[in-house]
C-alpha cells in the first residue's frame, strides 16, 4: 500500500503491518502499538542515515512487521558498505535499548514515564537481537551475506541464508503455539514467523528480477564513468537463460562462452544480450536459441 512520498522517496506499507497493529488495538494496548512503530522507524532511520552517508539514494521505504525496509536504488557494490548500512539498524537498537534500561536503573534521576521507559527498552532489545539473526531478510541476514560472498558465490551465500530465513520463521511459529509463556509473547512469535516464511518465500521470488535488475544497474555504473571486472564463464549450450542469470556478479561484468558437446565454443554472449534474448524468447529460451538472435 503507497503511503506517500516523501522528496524523492516513496513511503509504502506491507498490508501484513494491519495484523499487529490489529491485534494491539483489539488487546487494548494502542501505547505498546506507538512504541513499536516508534523503534522501527529510528531503527530504519539509521539505516536511511548511514547508506545516504555513503552516497546512496533511497528509492522507496516500505513498512514490515519486523521493520523498515529501505529500497536502495543502486545496489551497494562494496561489502563493507553493505555491512555498514545493514548493521547500523540493529547497532542503534541494541544501544537505544541500553540507554533505556541505564535510565530505568538509576535511582538518582526520577525520570516520569520509568514504565514506558522500560518497555522501549526490551521493544528495542527485541528488535535489534532479531535482526541479528543470520537469515535473510533480516538485517543479520544482509550482513552475513556480505561477508560469506568472500567465501561463496553470491547465489549459494543467498541460497543458504533463505533457507536459515525459512528455519527461523519456523522455529518461531513452533515456539509461538507450543511454547508457555505470555499471550502477547506467543501471539507475536507467531505473527512474526509467519511474516519472516512469507517475506523469504516474496525474496526468493525477486531473485529473479533482482538479478536483471543487477544487471541494469552494472550498465549504468559503466555509463556514470566507473570501472567495473570483467569475467568469463563457460556453459553448455542447453543451458536455459533463466539459469545462466544465475551466474551474474553485482561486481564483475559477465560474458559467457557458450560451448557444444566437444566442449568446443560455438558463441560468445554478453549480458545484454542475455537479457535482449530472454526479453525475446522468455526465460526457458536456451543459451543457443539466444546465441542464433544475435
């Protein structure tokens, strides 16, 4: 649902935000309500913050029940940029969380409101230990992939941390129907397990179109005046379009050497004509009915 916008940035909101805000309207608690949209936005905030920092725009921001999303418009081609933007949320949580019970401790400040102090508080501390779980997408989610593509390719780095992604909104679901604690405790672990199955299952539908978009965006990298590696793969020439858009790098530029049987090459494609001939024949189109285009 489109929100608004704000400069250049569209404000959006996940239709599944209306369950937890619903279900703290019906219990009587619209105060806990306020407070949770209250972290989350300082949370997002600070990721706004840091990637507009390293010159970053953000294109579109959409609420989730877990937190902001920040839609950036170009992909952070760094690592460490992508592990400075992705770690700034769950940093400011975790100290916003600190500060509140620091505060709550003290004997020599009679602060009013102490009660909503502490609340903020474990509200800030939840989010930010959530979101330090290495499953995507989750802020730990983002950070771990930008450090296992030192070590993996970025499809199995991705792979991997959706699948620790589908783990985890199990786990949560299970803990919220099975485990005895409090009513809102188990309430909310189950609207946010099934949220984090439903958010991987959304992700690993955009991969696809992410990774087009990837490629797009590498063109206009070239285009402003950057550099960018050129690399060269080798694959059959059975092999579907779909398939071979697997193998691009958001930091290298990607032609692929298509072979025969004899492993003898029979064509050389460039990602824009990738990209040309799944446009044209779709993408269970093989590498050579696309080679035969151009």
């Amino acid at each position: 649902m489109r929100l608004g916008k704000l400069r250049n940035t569209e404000i959006e909101c996940s239709p599944f935000v209306l369950l937890p805000i619903l279900y703290a309207l019906l219990a009587g608690r619209p105060g806990t309500m306020l407070l949770n949209l209250l972290a989350l936005f300082l949370h997002e905030l600070c990721h706004v913050f840091v990637a507009r920092a390293m010159g970053y725009r953000i294109k579109r921001i959409e609420l989730q029940p877990f937190g902001f999303v920040a839609r950036i418009e170009k992909r952070i081609g760094n690592r460490w940029d992508e592990l400075a933007v992705a770690s700034a949320g769950p940093l400011f949580s975790l100290v916003s969380a600190a500060a509140c019970g620091a505060l709550w401790a003290s004997e020599s400040l009679h602060l009013p409101g102490r009660t909503l102090i502490a609340q903020f508080g474990r509200i800030n501390a939840l989010l930010g230990i959530i979101n330090l779980v290495p499953a995507l997408p989750l802020d730990g989610g983002r950070m771990a992939e930008s450090l296992l593509r030192m070590v993996l390719p970025p499809r199995q780095a991705s792979q991997l941390l959706l699948f620790l992604g589908s783990i985890t909104g199990a786990a949560a679901i299970v803990c919220g129907i099975f485990v005895p604690t409090e009513v809102d405790t188990q309430t909310m672990m189950f609207i946010m397990g099934a949220f984090l199955l439903l958010a991987v299952w959304r992700e690993s539908r955009q991969t696809k179109e992410a990774r087009i978009d990837g490629v797009l965006r590498r063109f206009e990298t070239i285009r402003a005046g950057d550099c960018l590696r050129v690399r060269f793969i080798a694959l059959h020439q059975s092999v579907r379009g779909e398939d071979a858009l697997r193998f691009t790098d958001p930091r290298n530029i990607i032609y692929i050497l298509v072979v025969n049987d004899a492993m003898e090459e029979i064509g050389r494609l460039s990602e824009s004509c990738l990209l040309d001939g799944i446009a044209r024949l779709g993408m269970g189109a093989t590498l050579r009915a696309i080679l035969l285009l151009h």
